[in-house]
C-alpha cells in the first residue's frame, strides 16, 4: 500500500472552477467602441473632404471620395471606428484642419462628432 504523502490529492472541482474565473478576470477587457461621424455642411467641397481623409486618417483618394459623397448624400458619414481616445483625437483634428480655401464663405473646419457604436 501506498505512502498518504506520496498519493496525489485531486483538486475540488469547485477550486478548479475560481482558477479558472481568475484566469479569465486577468484578461484585458475590450474598450468599448466609438464612431467618429463627419456632418455635412454647404461650405466645404469634395476635395477638401478627401484632402482631409488622406492627411488625418490615410485613407486612399477613392475612399476620402465615397465618404464626400455619403455625406453630400447622407447629411453625415462614419469616417472611423475606434476607443474614446482615438476618437477624441480625431474629431479634435477634424475641427482643428482648418477652412477650405476654394470657397470664399468658408468660415472653418467641417463639424464632426463621436457616438458609442451600439452593442
């Protein structure tokens, strides 16, 4: 017969179970997610719209034209999608680019604004 000392003792399974939930608990949580929409307005042309889309968010011509265009079309357009501090940041930037030259009445930058993305 075996030596107590030297048998293995199983672990209770209720044990086990809070391991595991500890585990899981030491996971990085998902920051929640926030669209940074771009508004229309009648003072800003397409160029400008895609001008901007390359210089703050790197996206392609053909990109920054589709998003001037659902905004002409939609009155506004998703332009990203990322945590409340890159959000921030961008819309920030959005408002901070400065008025569009080929329209005299121009007064500004474009208007954009940040929502939750819904679960």
């Amino acid at each position: 017969m075996a030596d107590e000392s030297q048998m293995g003792i199983a672990e209770p399974v209720v044990e086990t179970v809070r391991k595991q939930r500890a585990q899981q608990d030491k996971r990085p949580k998902r920051q929640p997610r926030y669209n940074v929409i771009l508004w229309d307005d009648q003072e800003h042309t397409p160029e400008y719209v895609i001008a901007m889309m390359q210089q703050l968010f790197g996206h392609p011509p053909e990109k920054g034209f589709r998003i001037a265009q659902e905004v002409d079309s939609r009155g506004r357009a998703i332009i990203l999608t990322t945590t409340k501090e890159h959000a921030e940041l961008k819309r920030d930037q959005v408002h901070a680019f400065g008025k569009d030259h080929a329209i005299r009445s121009c007064k500004g930058s474009m208007s954009a604004s940040i929502e939750p993305v819904p679960e």
